[in-house]
C-alpha cells in the first residue's frame, strides 16, 4: 500500500471488492507442511489455486479419555470433508462437526475420548487422502516454562497462520452488527466459539473459575490481546514493541522489544500471561498501528487492496487512532450488496461488529500522524 492513496479512489477499491465477493480469485497459497493439496479444486472452489490443507488436534495432546477436538483448513469444499482416527481402538469418526461459512473456510470436528496410544487422523474428501497428522494420547506432563512468560515450542509458518485466521473467523462466525459483547474475554469463554477454549487444560477459560484468563482491551490492544492468546495457546512465538506517538510528519518508532520469552515472577501458567497481558496495555497504543509502511522494525507490515489477503485477523489501523480487526467476508447475493465485518473494543471494553463503510473505516494520509491502512502481524520466526 503506497503511502499517499486519495480516499475516494481507495473507498471505491474496497467497495469493488465487497462487490464482487463472488467472483473474486485469490491468490496461490502454499501448502502445509507434511500434508497434501488436492490436485484439482472443484469448480465451486473460490480460487483456481491449490488450497492450504492442514490438521491441528487440540489439546494437542489429549489425555486419555479426554474429548478433543480436529480442526482443519482447506478449499471451500472442506465442509464436504471427513475426519476418520485410526489406532489401538480402531477407527473413529467425529459425533459432531461445524463448518465455516466464509474464507478462510476451516471445519471442526468433536472426537470422544481415546485410550492411550499413538493415532493418525486423516483429511478425506470424496474418498481422496487430502492431509494426515499423527498425534499421541498419553497422560498429561507438565511442562517447564524457565521462569518465562510461555515457552515457545513452534515457530509461526503458512499453516499457523491459517489457523489464526480461521480462529478469529471462528470466534464471530455468525455475528452481525446488532452483536457485542462487555469484554474479549466473554467471547473466548464461550465454548462453542472458540476452538481453544481450555486446550491448556488449566481451567483457563471456565467462566466461573477462580484461575482465569481476563481480556478487557481498548481498540490499539485489542488485536495483539487476540495474537497473544493464540499464541500462549499453541506455544508459538509472540512479541511486541514499546512504541512512541511520533507526530504530524514523523511517523510513530518502535524501540523495546517484549516477548513471551521474557521472564515472569508468575509461578502460575495463566496468571503469568495475565500479568504479560496487563503490562502489554502499558506498551501499546494507537501510535502502534500507524508506524511507517517501510518500517521493517514495526510489529505490523502493509497489506495490499486484495480479497485474498484481507482475511480474518487482518488489522485495520485508521489515522485517527482507532483499530479494527477483520473477522468476516459475507458474499453478495441476488438481494443483498457483499459485507467486510470486523471487530473492535472501546474503552469501557466492549466489543462489538462493525462493517466496512466510511463512517467507520476513516481514511486519510494528509495532517495525520503516521501511515494506516490495513496491515498484518509479521510472523515470529523460531
């Protein structure tokens, strides 16, 4: 995204987007690593190119007897899809499923709990193998965190960053702008929202619990509050800038670098990333979505005005200050123009959907501070 855009050609770029929801092809993506893509999409796939396939068992590894849950990403005929488990107890298929309605089109499955023992879950469609991953049920060993905040344990690649995008499409699949919520925390609480809900097996996110995970982020906070839960979640990589405001003519500077690897006086697993959260609040700010769009140094990078890349996750920050964070593209229909929902906090730590539209998505490059636009978290190597 250059650095200077004139607002009516770029609102007119979005509205032809939204538009043309139906017919739009994505870009290619490149497949995950040990899984397989189809050799040929179907005609009703949303792109020409071949689809992201990947598996993730959560808890990643279950105790045994435990319920778990398969998620999987793929092409939009994933919802035609089977997950079968096959070990010691034989073969399993999931007692319930759901399915998203929208990219990144992901589905989830429900499995009862396995005797001990090593299985292999596997992706079909039409009877053809797609992506297979092999997991272990086993009795629950704690793991050290070296006095850290979390330890990390995975790096991010193309198909965590899948997930992630399916995650946040996940938590408000289904919502419209009548829908909100009083903080982030009662939207990861929900059980049937959010395919994480208690993986760590802590009672983390029980509503009722005395040891729980608490959310309550303003706008700037409120896309690395969702990246940091994530990523605690599934051990991966997860860092921030402490960042100054910057001013009319020099845009915001990142200076010190905070991540998950940093120590924590928190014996306690959830409390230390409650603590982490609450510190974060300090070192964030609005001036933390609008650093320069060549900043390599920035926590963001730009994104250019295409559907295939605006995907769930995706962060808008506006020149004035406000933040959302994209969560679902609602195709056109005969009746009805294409939607681009997101979301965002408020200081009284509401959440709620918003749509794409001037009076929310404000745009301008002329007397502000900083360079917006729609932006994306760069990926944490490991």
């Amino acid at each position: 995204m250059p650095g200077k855009i004139n607002i009516g050609l770029y609102l007119f770029m979005i509205l032809m987007i939204l538009s043309s929801c139906d017919s739009n092809r994505p870009g290619k993506q490149q497949p995950s690593s040990g899984g397989k893509t189809e050799p040929q999409a179907e005609a009703e796939e949303m792109d020409d190119s071949s689809p992201t396939y990947a598996l993730l068992v959560l808890p990643q590894s279950p105790s045994p007897g435990q319920p778990f849950r398969i998620v999987a990403t793929g092409g939009k005929n994933i919802h035609k899809a089977k997950i079968r488990i096959t070990g010691p107890s034989g073969e399993m298929e999931s007692q319930k499923n759901k399915v998203s309605g929208s990219s990144p089109y992901w589905r989830l499955d429900d499995f009862a709990g396995l005797p001990e023992g090593n299985y292999k879950a596997t992706l079909t469609i039409k009877k053809n193998e797609v992506c297979t991953l092999e997991f272990s049920v086993a009795p629950p060993k704690q793991v050290s965190r070296d006095g850290k905040v979390w330890k990390t344990l995975r790096g991010w690649d193309s198909s965590m960053e899948i997930f992630y995008s399916a995650w946040v499409n996940a938590l408000f699949q289904g919502c419209d702008e009548q829908t909100s919520w009083s903080s982030l925390h009662e939207v990861t609480q929900n059980q049937d929202r959010n395919f994480l809900h208690n993986c760590l097996s802590l009672g983390e996110d029980d509503p009722a619990g005395k040891n729980k995970v608490i959310m309550e982020p303003d706008c700037a906070d409120n896309p690395f509050f969702l990246r940091a839960y994530f990523s605690w979640k599934l051990g991966l990589p997860f860092g921030y800038h402490i960042c100054d405001r910057g001013w009319v003519g020099r845009s915001p500077r990142t200076g010190q670098w905070i991540t998950n690897e940093n120590s924590s006086s928190k014996s306690d697993p959830v409390q230390a990333f409650n603590s982490f959260l609450r510190n974060m609040m300090n070192g964030v700010h609005s001036g933390t979505g609008r650093t320069a769009l060549n900043d390599e140094n920035s926590d963001y990078y730009p994104l250019p005005l295409q559907q295939t890349v605006l995907r769930p996750g995706t962060v808008f920050a506006d020149p004035y200050g406000h933040t959302f964070i994209l969560v679902r593209w609602v195709p056109q229909t005969k009746e009805n123009p294409g939607l681009l929902l997101a979301v965002d906090a408020q200081p009284d730590n509401t959440i709620a959907i918003k749509r794409f539209w001037r009076g929310n998505f404000l745009f301008n490059t002329e007397e502000v501070v900083g360079e917006p636009g729609f932006k994306a978290f760069r990926p944490i190597t490991f």
